[in-house]
C-alpha cells in the first residue's frame, strides 16, 4: 500500500511540474505573439506623405515588425476632409493603440486634442511649436514627438534666381487655412527682399480653387513657388498644367513635386524623413518618453531637376547645376 501511494505521489508532482513548464510556455508565447499596434492617420494622399508612411513602415519591417506578424497596422487617410480626419482621430483614440504616426499637420493638430497618453510621431510637420503640439523643439514636453519639413526655403528661391535670372517677382500658391502653409508664406515674404525678389500671392481654400490660383498669377511674377501645402501639392498637376501653357517656370519645395512636373528643388527626401521618424517610434518602444525626444529634421538636401519640365516651360538649366543634381528622368 505505501509503494502505491508514493507510486500515485510521484505521478502527480510529474504531472504539476509539467502543467506548470506548459502555463509558463503559453504565456510566454502569448507575450512573444503581442503585437504593436500602429495608427497611422494622413490628412490627404499624394507621392511626398506616401513616400513618409513608406519609410516609416519599411523601418519597422527592417527591425522585425512586419504588419500581421509583430506589428497591426491601422492605416486611415482623410481624403482632405476635415471631418473624416475627426473622425479617423476619434477611433484611434479610443481602440487605444500603441502607437499613432500622425501624417501632417492637420493629422497632427486633430489627433493631438483626442489623446494626452498615447505616444504619437509626427512627420511633414512644418511648426509643430506654431502648430501648439508641443512646448519646444529640443524638449516637446507632451506625448507628441517627430519629424519637421521644414524647407530650406532660402536655398530654393535662390535655386529660382540661379536657374531663371531675371526673375523679379516670385508667386506663391498656399491654403490660407493651414498653418503649415502660412508659416512658409510668412518666411518667404521675409527672406524675398534680401535675395531682391518680391513675393506676389495667391491663396486658396479648397483644392478646386488650385487651378483658379495658378491662372491668378499669370502676368503677376515671372516664376511660381509651391511650398510642402498639402492641398497644393495634391494637385500639383494643375499648376504644372499652367506653367506650362503659360510658359510660368514652376518650382517646388519637395522633389516629389519636381517628378510630377515641377522645373526643381533643393529640399529633403520624405521617404528618408518618415524612416527618421521611423526610428525614433522604435526608441518609444523600447522605453524612451517623447516628452524628453527632441524634434528631428533632416540633415541630408537634395537638389532635384527635371529637365524635361523646364524646356516644356520654356527654360534652359544650367549644365553646373545639371552636373550636381539628381535629374528626372
């Protein structure tokens, strides 16, 4: 009888020690098979926001967190609209995701007034302090931390004097409505009268008004200049279409703009900047607060030309800018 019933004890222990090995296995997996779960919220489509979310998502991938395996990817686009963006916002907020990579400014003003908790990364954000998304660019001191696309707008209009010479008068199309858009304005109107160039404007509200505001400018200034606005930039086609009927030399602040038809620029990569921004989401996961993150903007310029484009609108480019510049083809 006492062999049986140590028999009997040992059976048992063997089979506790091996429930428990098995419960500890389990959760264990159940951990290693939690996902991060990423919101991402865009203001509009087009090839400059496209190539950042691309950056973003290809850091992630490249670091182990492909969508549906690590990583759930909740991708929302407002299509322009201001409601679909309070609305986009709203869910996010509350399905509580891990993380929020906010696309833009209006993306990121909307999203920030829906949640003080959930970490969110901005990119082609051009002010975020303007904006009132964080409290400084060295320390954000909120849940907000990223990118800027801040343009080396000085640079670019010189870029327009060295390639169109006798240029006087620049023209500017930008939504009136976006600050993002009128911080530009504002800085262009500075910096024109020391490289003695006057800025000649021609606001919008509504993206069916882009066309109506390139035509505004024709016989008004001798070159146009469309900074990173995100409703111009969607319809960058129509202001090409212009300059080129025209015989306007149109100028851009981002080279995605300059493959849709633009003449050039001198500016920044946004695949490059949303792998930026990218790379600072992967410090939040591993335990950095975007409080204490400085804003990031993007060291590396490119220049860009498009050759095809200037002789359309009537312009020869100098071969010493050719030689050092990224052309499109």
């Amino acid at each position: 009888m006492k062999r049986v019933i140590f028999t009997v004890l040992a059976v048992l222990l063997v089979l506790g020690a091996a429930g428990c090995g098995s419960k500890e296995k389990s959760s264990s997996g159940q951990q290693q098979s939690q996902k991060v779960e990423l919101g991402i919220i865009q203001i509009v489509e087009h090839p400059a926001l496209d190539a950042a979310r691309k950056g973003f998502l290809d850091v992630f991938a490249e670091n182990g967190y492909k969508d549906g395996d690590k990583l759930a990817v909740d991708y929302q686009n407002a299509q322009g609209q201001q409601d679909n963006l309070q609305t986009i916002a709203n869910k996010l907020a509350q399905d509580k995701k891990s993380l929020i990579l906010a696309i833009a400014t209006p993306s990121a003003q909307v999203m920030a007034d829906k949640t003080s908790e959930i970490p969110i990364l901005i990119t082609a954000v051009t002010d975020p302090v303007e904006a009132k998304l964080i409290k400084s660019m060295d320390k954000p001191d909120t849940n907000i931390t990223g990118t800027t696309d801040m343009n080396p707008i000085k640079e670019q209009l010189q870029l327009i004097k060295d390639i169109v010479p006798s240029v006087k008068k620049v023209g500017i199309i930008y939504n009136s409505s976006e600050i993002n858009s009128q911080v530009q304005a504002k800085a262009c109107k500075d910096i024109a009268p020391e490289l003695g160039l006057e800025i000649v404007e021609a606001p919008i509200t509504a993206s069916n008004e882009v066309m109506q505001g390139a035509q505004s400018l024709v016989g008004r200034c001798d070159a146009v200049y469309v900074p990173t606005d995100n409703m111009v930039v969607a319809a960058i086609s129509s202001v090409v279409k212009v300059g080129e009927s025209s015989k306007l030399p149109v100028f851009a602040a981002e080279e995605n703009s300059v493959k849709s038809g633009a003449i050039g620029t001198y500016g920044i990569d946004y695949y490059k900047l949303g792998r930026q921004t990218g790379e600072m989401a992967l410090r939040i996961l591993k335990g950095e607060k975007p409080q204490e993150m400085a804003i990031e903007s993007q060291k590396e310029l490119t220049l860009t030309l498009n050759p095809a484009a200037a002789a359309r609108m009537g312009v020869t480019l100098p071969e010493e800018l050719k030689a050092k510049a990224t052309l499109v083809e």
